[in-house]
C-alpha cells in the first residue's frame, strides 16, 4: 500500500505535481504558505495541514517544491522543522532549483537527524507537471534514491541519476536553465532581426516550429507575446540566473553569455516585468531595436 507523504509548496508547479501523487494512490498531507492554494488538492483528497512539520511522520518522506534558497531553508533547518519529525529513516525529497552549496549544507544537516536528502529538480513548465511528462533529475545517497524513485515516475517521463554528492542534481538543473535562457535571448534577438527586415515574427515563429521542435513553444509565446499568465516568473528566472553565476565564479567557470543574460534579466525587472513570464526578457530586445 502506498505511504503516506508529506508535500510542502503548492505554486504553479508543485500543484499539478501534487495532484499526480494523489492520482498515484498515495495520500497526501500538504502545506502552502497561502492556505487558498491548497483548495484544489483537499478536493482531490489531500490533507491540508497548519504546519510544514505537520506533513512528516517519523521515517516518511517529505517532498518540498519552493521558490528559493532562502524558503526551503527557512522550513528545513530551524527546530520543530519537518525535519526533526521525520527523523531517522527519513527522506527529504526536494524538487526546488536551489544552489548546490545549499543543498551540501541541506545534507549535512539532515544527516544530524538521520534524515537522507535527495535533490530532484525538474525540467518541464506546469503544463509539462500536470500531464507528469516532467523531466527528473536526482542525486543523494543510493538506498534513500531507491526509495523515492516510485514518487519520482509518478511526476514524470524519466528519471536521470548523477551520483550520491547532494549538489550535482542542482548543478545539472542550472546547466539545463542556463541553456532554456540562453535560447530566449537567441529567439528574442531572431525575431527582432526577422521584424526588423520587414518578415512577420509569426511567421517566422510557425517556421521555425516544423524544423527545430525543440525552440517552438518559446518561439511562439514570444512572436505571439503570451507572457501573461506566466508558466514560470520572470522573478524566478533572475534568481536562477543568478545562482548559475554564483556556481560559476565558485568554480572560476567563465561565462560570458551568462552575464549578458544577468544584465538582460535585471533590466527586465527594472522594466517593471517580474511578474510576467521569463520569455518577456524578450521585450528587451524589441526595445533596443526600437520595436514596440
């Protein structure tokens, strides 16, 4: 019989991811910060609960899907966390795209506890997530993988592990989001140059959705300028933006295109597009080129 799991963080993506879990038979106790967004879980058969220890019971697993560093610490590391309830045998499954020296620091203090942790973030928007066709990727200890790799197929279409060091799961991710970023910037300074020369960026777009699948969604939701609502904020694209920057000069990595796409983020959000979605950046481009 399926265990009972905890799920902490219920936005645009741990939602639909959630909802997979329960659809996969197991039960569900889950906490959102915002309660309101727990509405559509507790339908399906979830327990809302007050308090993220709430969600663990001693030796389960507790999945997190939250925005930032600063927020999977602030539920993770303090007394009374989930943490201390899961206590030994546990797992702590996270599904967040955070710095791989926080997900160090995450291990080491879970292991004073007795708790595993496993990094698993995902690659795949939110209607990727509610049709589970999510792309995982894991590290941690191997026996605490094993254990959740069930939780892990019912949320998606495959599974990649790269070893027991708690960080390179994270390092994958921004790897992964660092080249999604770089490909925004690229479509966006395309279709700048195709209006520019008098070719419709719609057209453009449709074309280049035959030959190259991969750059078809962002293609369109540009040319078409769909950034509202946003599959993934422009806000959190900085903050991975950043984090690919941070893991770089720790490791005397340079990139060049990563600082180009630093200062294109930070200028966005200074535009006033945070909360759009992070394929907005190219509106930038449009501007510099003189483009409304």
């Amino acid at each position: 019989m399926p265990e009972t799991l905890g799920f902490i963080g219920l936005g645009n993506m741990g939602e639909p991811i959630a909802a997979n879990l329960l659809k996969a038979g197991y039960d569900l106790r889950a906490y959102n910060r915002t309660a309101s967004k727990a509405a559509p879980l507790a339908k399906l058969g979830a327990k809302v609960v007050n308090h993220p220890a709430e969600t663990a019971e001693p030796g389960g697993v507790v999945i997190t899907m939250l925005a930032d560093d600063r927020i999977v610490e602030e539920m993770s590391l303090p007394s009374g966390s989930f943490i201390e309830k899961l206590g030994r045998g546990g797992i702590h499954l996270s599904l967040s795209t955070i710095s791989p020296v926080t997900s160090g620091r995450l291990a080491e203090h879970h292991a004073k506890h007795g708790v595993a942790y496993v990094a698993s973030p995902v690659f795949g928007r939110p209607e990727a997530a509610a049709a589970q066709k999510l792309w995982v990727v894991s590290s941690g200890p191997g026996a605490a993988k094993q254990r959740v790799r069930p939780l892990q197929d019912a949320i998606g279409q495959g599974t990649f592990d790269f070893g027991d060091d708690a960080g390179a799961a994270n390092v994958v991710k921004l790897c992964g989001n660092f080249l999604v970023a770089s490909t925004v910037e690229a479509l966006a300074e395309m279709l700048t140059l195709a209006e520019k020369n008098g070719v419709s960026q719609k057209a453009m777009a449709e074309m280049i959705g035959k030959f190259s699948p991969l750059h078809a969604g962002y293609a369109n939701q540009i040319a078409h300028r769909k950034f509202d609502p946003p599959g993934f904020r422009l806000t959190l694209g900085l903050k991975d933006v950043r984090l690919i920057m941070e893991t770089a000069e720790s490791s005397n990595t340079p990139m060049p295109m990563g600082s180009l796409l630093r200062d294109r983020w930070v200028s966005a959000l200074a535009r006033g597009r945070g909360d759009l979605d992070w394929s907005a950046v190219a509106l930038n481009a449009f501007e510099d080129a003189g483009l409304k």
